[in-house]
C-alpha cells in the first residue's frame, strides 16, 4: 500500500473542511503529509477555522482512513489521488475535483475522450431507444460513454456503448462497496469488462439524495461534453447540464415530444442553446478539429459505404409489402397496442401478429408488456 494514501484519504474525511478548503489547503502544503505534520500556528496562518485547525493536528481522520485503504484493496478497488498521474486529465480543470478517486475496472478509460449520456429514471420507449442508439453510434467512433449508472436513460447509455463493444464508465454516487440500483449488477459487471465504475464516497456510503448532484459534477467533468436524453423540470440532468457549463463544457440535448413532460428538460436546454441533436456527426462536429480527427479517421471506400448505409432510413431495407404496411402503423416514440394495429393495417389478424413477429426478430420492432408494440429507430 502507498504510504501518501492515508493522508489524502485522511484529509478527505476532515470535518468542515470540504474539497475546496482541501484544495486550498494543499496550496499552501503541496502535499496532505506537510499538512497533517504542521504545527497550530502554521494551520492557522493557511486561514483556517479553528476546529479543522485542531482536526489536522490531532491527526483526525488517519485512523480511520488506514482501515479505509485496506478494506479498498480488499474489495478491488485501486485509489487514485489528485497528484497521481493517472487522475482524469479533464477532470483535474474543474473547481473541486476530488481528492480521492476509487476506481474498479481500467484507469485508462477516464483519460480517453468521452461523452456524458445522462437523463431521467423514467424514461419513454423513445428516450430508451434514442439513448441507446446515439450512445452505440459514439461509441463506435471511440468516445467513451460516461453516465450515472442510474434506471432509465443512464442504463440505456451504457448499454448502447456496450452494444458497440465500445468503453463506457459509471460514476457511482454512493461507496464502491455496492452497486446501486441492485437490479444493474450484471450491467456493473459488464461495464468492468471493457470501462470502469468510479467514485469519489467512501466505502460504506449509502445512496443518500444529496450525493448525487455531488456525483454530477464528475460525470460532467470527466467528459468533453454532457447530452441530455428526456428529462423532466425539475431532473438532476439539468443539473448535470448546468455544471457542464460551469466546467467549460459542451452542452448537448435530444428533442423530444412537446406534450411529454419527460421532453421539458431537453427541450429548454435547446432554447438555452444547447446543441440539438438527432445523429451521431451533431455531436461529434462541435469538437476541435484535433479530437475531431482523433474520433474520425479519414474516410475509406468502405467507411463511405457504411455510412451511407447506416443513414438510410429503415423503409430502405429489403422489406415485404406487408412488412413496410405494419411498420407504417408503429412509432418510434410511442407504444401501440396490437388491437389499434389490426385498425390500421388491412391485413388479416393472424398475418398482422406473423408479420411482427417477422419484424421483432429482425431487430425492427420491440414488444413491449400488454401486446404492446414499437418501432426502434
């Protein structure tokens, strides 16, 4: 174990004295072990407050930070340390990067460019499909998808990069020790297959309301920029959106259904001025030229060929007449029962549930509970 790893976690765990005061602190120290070893009066001529003055000099929080760092080793997870050269690189630019970073899965994951797919718990059939296809079409061009690891939206992103065997990273807002929601123990486990699951709490941290919009601020920091895919007025992915401002960051948001409630967030990010985005190249176009290039490489015979084919639109593929008439009759953002179907397509009853049985295994279109169809994009 490294010896500097208790006192960084030791100054963590201070009282009162906050990331902010932490970082203020080693300003004045350059490193947590000066600081811990200063006498009163220098702690007091650094413009502390008297308790974390007294804190500091009767080593508080060593203890418990020793026992800390031996129960991360035993639980797998390696500790980075805002010195260390394997801290983020972006992250390092915020106001109050963490001291602290524990981290499962491959470090090299958050020095790669990324993107922040974030939105609401409570997503529509839509949300889930968009979230997902623009995060596999990101993934696909190298960036990494960083998001919460939350239900809904978050899910959907890190499945879409896995969808692409791309990397994608999961920033927990509660202790390593758990992964939270429970029922995404298998995506947590795939997502430490080919990325990483981070945090900045302690071991033993619950999931408690007010980590989250501490947890926000890495999502958003880690990342080049932060797309929202619905969410609703009063959502964390504001939030999110918000610091990504703050940080300097490109701020990005999907369109959704004016009469949604769930279409709130995006949409008055958009008027804000946030950039609108419906394909893959919206995102990707306001980089730099260098990243651009990095994420791009220059196109083949072949990369035309696939483009061009990605683009096409899904009445473009090899469809049978009945097949492009119960297509036409599906959504993309909206569930439809299958008895306002047999309204639509003038077809027999049992051709119509053949044909979409047809269309689900090709991957088209997704049943959903109570003989509920849609139309994946």
């Amino acid at each position: 174990m490294r010896e500097d790893i208790e006192y960084w976690l030791g100054l963590s765990r201070v009282e009162g004295l906050g990331v902010r005061g932490a970082h203020r602190l080693l300003e004045r120290f350059n490193v947590p072990q000066a600081a811990y070893m200063a006498s009163l009066t220098e702690l007091e001529s650094a413009g502390l407050p008297a308790p974390i003055c007294r804190a500091l000099f009767s080593q508080a929080g060593l203890r418990e930070a020793e026992k800390e760092a031996e129960a991360a080793r035993k639980t797998g997870c390696e500790i980075i340390t805002w010195a260390d050269e394997a801290y983020p690189p972006l992250l390092r630019q915020i106001a109050d990067p963490p001291l602290v970073i524990y981290i499962r899965g491959d470090a090299r994951a958050l020095a790669r460019h990324s993107l922040a797919v974030v939105g609401t718990r409570r997503p529509t059939p839509y949300g889930l499909q968009v979230a997902r296809r623009l995060a596999r079409d990101l993934a696909e061009r190298q960036l990494v998808i960083v998001s919460g690891l939350a239900r809904g939206i978050d899910s959907a992103a890190h499945h879409g990069a896995l969808d692409a065997h791309g990397v994608t990273v999961a920033v927990q807002g509660r202790g390593m020790d758990e992964i939270y929601p429970k029922e995404n123990k298998k995506l947590a486990e795939r997502i430490l297959e080919a990325g990483a699951i981070i945090s900045e709490f302690p071991l033993g941290t619950g999931p408690a309301p007010e980590n989250f919009p501490i947890r926000n601020r890495i999502i958003s920091g880690l990342s080049l920029g932060v797309m929202v895919v619905e969410a609703s007025e009063y959502s964390g992915s504001l939030i999110t959106a918000r610091l990504a401002t703050e940080q300097n960051r490109e701020v990005f948001a999907v369109p959704g259904n004016v009469t949604s409630p769930q279409s709130l967030g995006p949409n008055y990010l958009i008027k804000q001025g946030a950039k609108l985005v419906d394909q893959w190249m919206d995102v990707i176009e306001e980089f730099p030229p260098e990243i651009r290039g990095q994420l791009l490489p220059p196109p083949t015979d072949a990369g035309a060929q696939h483009l061009a084919t990605e683009s096409s639109t899904l009445f473009d593929q090899s469809l049978t007449g009945e097949q492009k008439q119960v297509l036409e009759a599906l959504r993309p953002d909206q569930a439809i029962f299958v008895d306002d179907i047999f309204d639509r397509v003038p077809l027999t009853h049992p051709r119509i549930l053949q044909t979409l049985l047809e269309l689900e295994m090709s991957g088209l279109v997704q049943q959903l509970p109570g003989k509920n169809f849609i139309r994946k994009l």
